[in-house]
C-alpha cells in the first residue's frame, strides 16, 4: 500500500528565508520580457495582481498564457502600453483585447505548446505558477494545472511559485465562481516539480513585505 502524500506542515518556518510578498516576487521582472502565467484555476492570483500593479514600470513585457479562469487586468484596454497578451486560447478574459488588436492569438495545438518552449522558438523570461506547499522530502506538486505549466517552469530563466495550501490560507480559484477561493490544492504525482531550497522563492499568499 502506498504512502499518502503529506504536506510538511512546519513548510513556513523551514523555508523561511525564502518566503516573499507579492510585490518582493515580482519586482525583480524588468521591460520586455515575456512573462507566462499559469492556467486555468491555477493561475496565481497575487501574483497576476502585484505585476498589473507595476505596469507602469513594464513596457512592453509580453504576458504568455494558455487560458486563466480568474480576473486579466493586464488584459485591458489601458494595459496595453505596458503589456501585450499573447494567447494560445481565446478565453472570455482576454477575447476583447485580442479582438480590438491590441494583443495576439497564436494558434497552435496543445501537445505542440511544450515543444515551443524545449525548443527556444518561445523563450521564457519568468514563470508565475501555483503550487502546493512543499511535503516532507521538500517536494513541491503543479497540483490541478500540469498541462504546459511543466515544462514552461522547466525552461523559464525566473520560477515565482505562489504556493497554496492544505488550509484556510490556500488561495484556490473555484471553476464555477472564479472569484471564490478554495482550501486545498490536489497533488499529483506526474505533477511533482523541483525541491522547493531549488525554488530559491516562494509566495505565501498572505506573506508581508
């Protein structure tokens, strides 16, 4: 019988040093890189937040995604001097950019997105991902959004993973009411992406700067 997978509940104070505020874990993003940013209902919220807000400081920076289930604020109107979407997906949240030309649609089948990063057709200057809290071994997992998220956290240059978790602090986007927030994040074995002390940053969502 297998060992379930624990949550290393003692994360916070173990990995300490190398915990950061939103803001802290995106100030280092400078113009014009491209920025991916999880999927679905792993899309990392206060990140997504803390780098709309530092717009001003970013021009042309180039947000790549496959779709997000939660708010796009660098995906409006007034967002596009600063930043421009890069879609593999036309999602309600970024359709009317996209739409009125002010960001882009590539097209491209799921299986080949991974290959575009492996290949350096599609560099990567920094990932902003969800994942669980790190277990016992130090292991930390992609949870619900492996998809391209894998190998764009494998290729990119900066890793910020905003990390969720087992408790009331989680910050979890529900599928159905995207602003609600869920207490846990799933691990997935298939999921499981490097030693968190390899991270070298972590975002607790509700960390202080």
């Amino acid at each position: 019988m297998s060992k379930t997978i624990s949550y290393d509940p003692n994360w916070r104070e173990t990995y300490s040093s190398q915990i950061l505020s939103a803001p802290e874990a995106v100030k280092r993003i400078r113009p014009g890189q491209r920025v991916f940013i999880g999927t679905g209902t792993a899309e990392p919220l206060e990140l997504v937040s803390a780098l709309s807000k530092r717009a001003y400081e970013l021009p042309d920076t180039e947000i790549v995604h496959l779709l997000t289930f939660g708010d796009a604020p660098y995906a409006h109107r007034e967002m596009a001097q600063y930043f421009r979407v890069n879609s593999f997906f036309i999602a309600e949240n970024v359709r009317d950019i996209i739409q009125e030309g002010l960001g882009d649609y590539t097209p491209v089948f799921l299986s080949d997105i991974p290959r575009l990063f492996d290949s350096g057709q599609l560099p990567l200057d920094v990932a902003l991902i969800h994942v669980t809290p790190p277990d016992e071994y130090g292991m930390c997992s992609f949870g619900v959004s492996v998809d391209i998220v894998k190998k764009a956290a494998e290729n990119a240059e900066t890793i910020r993973p905003q990390v969720a978790g087992p408790d009331r602090e989680a910050d979890r986007l529900d599928g159905h009411h995207p602003q609600r927030r869920r207490k846990r994040v799933p691990r997935d074995r298939a999921g499981e992406c490097e030693h968190a002390p390899h991270a070298r940053r972590l975002l607790h969502p509700h960390a202080r700067h």
